[in-house]
C-alpha cells in the first residue's frame, strides 16, 4: 500500500482547521496523515483533536530565549518525518532557522488577502481601511513574516454593518475550503517554491489561485 503524504500541524487555540484536515481525511478527500500536531500552548483545545501519542506541546514561556523554544520543536517536527508543516492557527512567530530547516514545505494559512495586512488584527485593519472585500490566503513561509510566495486566496464581501466579529466569522468559512484544497495540490505534489514564487505543475503563478464557489481552486491569469 502506498505511503500517504505525512503531515506535521502547528496550532495554537482552538482547532477548527486542524478539525477540517482530519475530517477530510476521514472522508476520503484528503490523501494525507496526520503524524503530529504541535502546540506552543499546552492546553490549547486543537491537541484534543488527536491521539495523545500525536500530541506535542510546551509553554513557550517557559523559555529564556525564544531560539531554545524553536530549537526544540524543530526538533519535534523533524523527528514526525513530515512531507508538509502546516500553520493552522498557530499564533506565534517561528524563527528564521526553524523556517528555512523547513522552508519549501512550510505552508500558512494568513486571514487576510496577502500581501494586505501582514501580522495581526487583519480584520479591524481591513475595516478601517474601508475595504469592500477581505479573505484569507495560503502562502509559503519565509523569515519575513507573512511574506512569502502565495499559492491561494478566498475573498469574502464586507458588508455594511460589519465589525471585526462578523467579518472574522465570514472569513473563517472560507478558510477551510481553502486550506483543504491548496493542501490537496500539495500532497499531490503540483504545487512548489521557487524563490519569491510559487510554481503550480512547476509553472509560475503569477496570481493566487482563486477558490470558486464549489471549493475548488481555479487559475485567474497566468
């Protein structure tokens, strides 16, 4: 039998992300596995998702030196042997050598319509700016934070009356679909980092890929 794509999750709260991965999974849409879920929270609601022997987590701030928290678990990941890290929610910021041990299967999903609104509060920020759409993207990661290649966006309406509630509660239906199907391009190997680019079938985007309404990505231009 063939070995599935393995994957490594790095959380922080409450899961609903790494809740969709494992559902797909389960559901036969997802050809992947879980082989780690990693938190820098340890009681944070994501680890009860998995199997305790899935489970790895420590209090970052019981670190002097946020190098020593990294190190360790970078050490963590690369012992679970993954294909792909997978950000879903984890609300710290990796250091650059964590990042390039893994760089070029180290994905993120970022609730803003990259390279808009980098770091946090994306959706106050998008409402103060007055913007009529906002979304969500998944990129590849580099030091810079949230700078690296994007691979896919979703965009959602803001619509009048909107406070940062009902704006992240729009956004966060759509970023499940999208991380499921940018995830799905990755096990099966399309979709790549090149420098500053993401390549789909080893061709450049130039764009993001677009999520459509049936939760499949679509190319806008080339």
């Amino acid at each position: 039998m063939p070995t599935l794509p393995r994957l490594a999750v790095l959380v922080s709260g409450r899961g609903s992300n790494l809740q969709a991965i494992l559902d797909a999974i389960d559901a036969g849409s997802l050809d992947a596995e879980v082989v780690g879920v990693f938190s820098n929270r340890p009681r944070a609601q994501a680890l009860q998702r998995v199997h305790a022997s899935l489970r790895w987590s420590r209090d970052a701030r019981d670190y002097a030196r946020r190098e020593d928290f990294d190190a360790e678990l970078a050490e963590a990941v690369a012992a679970s042997r993954p294909d792909w890290v997978v950000c879903a929610g984890y609300l710290r910021i990796l250091g650059d050598a964590f990042i390039e041990r893994f760089r070029g299967r180290l994905l993120n999903i970022h609730p803003s319509l990259l390279p808009l609104y980098r770091g946090l509060r994306t959706h106050e920020r998008a409402l103060e700016a007055g913007d009529r759409e906002h979304g969500a993207s998944v990129h590849f990661m580099v030091p810079e934070l949230d700078a690296g290649a994007v691979v896919a966006q979703a965009r959602v309406p803001v619509l009048p009356g909107d406070d940062a509630h009902a704006l992240q509660s729009r956004v966060l239906e759509v970023e499940h679909p999208l991380l499921l199907a940018t995830l799905r391009l990755a096990v099966a190997g399309r979709i790549a980092e090149r420098g500053d680019t993401a390549l789909l079938d080893g061709h450049a985007l130039f764009t993001p890929l677009a999520l459509d309404s049936t939760g499949c990505l679509r190319e806008t231009l080339r």
